[in-house]
C-alpha cells in the first residue's frame, strides 16, 4: 500500500507572496541569527485541512470531495493581516501572519470540506477551532533564550503591521506533501475551482 503525505490548501496569488516576502525579510533583520527557520515562500499557503498520509488510490475520492464540497461555493476575497505566533508571543514556536476579511465562507467551506473528506476516506478533522493563518517560520531547536527574549521583542514592535494586502479565492489544493533535508516539496495534485 502506496501512501502519500497530503494536506488541503489555497495557494497564495504572486502579488501576496511578494507582500509576505518583504515582511519575512523585515524580520530576517530583526530576529536573531540563526533562531528562525523560514518557510520559502513557495511553500507559503492557507491549510484547510492536513490529511497526513493517505493511501495514494484515494486521491481520486478525495478530489471529488473536494469538488463535492466546493460546488455551492462563490469566489471570496481575504485580508491577509497582523503578525502573532503560537502558542504566544513570548515563547513563540511558530510565526505566523493573519488571515481576515471575508472569513465566514472559508469557514463554511472548511466545515463542509471536513464532513466530506470523513465520508470519502474517513477523515477526522481537528476538534479545535478553525485558525486561519499564514505559517511563514518556525523556531529552531536548542536556541537560547536571550535569543527567544530578544525575538519576541522585535515581534511584539512588529505586530501591528496592519493590513498586508487582499487577494481573492477562487480555488483549492490537494498538494502532497515531501520532507526533504533541504525543506519540504509541494506538489499539486488536484486543483477545483470555486463557484463552477
């Protein structure tokens, strides 16, 4: 049995990548050396929802959950927005950027998409609720805390960034998923078209 790391997303449009790029190189100069391990911005995106490994004869079925789920669904537009970190600002482990404006149908449509991808291939979404955010680093191993300290500083001046840019949605991802020592691989496998 062939299995696949998967995960289901919306892919930034250029324009965006190219807002998110210049916040990560106006943090690059204000973190630490060595403390953040930075996500290339390709690889930036909005997760629905992470499958983890999936058998790879179910991308079919889960392809067409995805157009099954999406079919209702009109083309919206999101801020992107405001920098945070997980679990907090003082011991951040993961960066992110915000996700705001017309949030109501990308809930709804990750709800749909959950109940969808349990019938297709038994699928059990995530119990929290849905945070809609823009991973674009994370903390390395053994960094010392002055460094952490000294972060979290530069983090909470930066914090307000205020609104980045809007972009509009007019489709989702099934990608797979490669870890390589270089960073991870992403490769599309299905794309559907909101509003079809």
């Amino acid at each position: 049995m062939t299995t696949i790391r998967t995960f289901i997303a919306i892919a930034l449009p250029d324009e965006a990548q190219r807002v998110v790029t210049n916040l990560q190189n106006r943090l690059k100069g204000l973190a630490p050396p060595h403390t953040v391990r930075w996500t290339a911005i390709q690889n930036i995106h909005l997760t629905l929802h992470f499958l983890g490994d999936i058998e790879a004869a179910h991308v079919e079925k889960v392809g067409q959950a995805l157009q099954s789920s999406i079919e209702a669904s009109q083309p919206f537009t999101l801020t992107l927005g405001g920098l945070g970190a997980f679990p907090n600002m003082r011991r951040p482990r993961i960066l992110w950027v915000g996700v705001q404006g017309d949030t109501e149908p990308l809930s709804a449509m990750h709800r749909r998409l959950g109940q969808a991808l349990n019938t297709a291939i038994d699928f059990t979404p995530e119990k929290r609720p849905y945070s809609p955010h823009l991973t674009i680093g994370r903390i390395k191993q053994g960094v010392p805390s002055r460094h952490i300290k000294q972060l979290s500083q530069s983090l909470e001046t930066e914090q307000a960034v205020g609104r980045l840019i809007k972009f509009d949605v007019t489709h989702i991802s099934l990608i797979k998923s490669e870890l390589k020592p270089t960073g991870s691989i992403y490769t599309p496998l299905v794309q559907t078209q909101l509003g079809l």
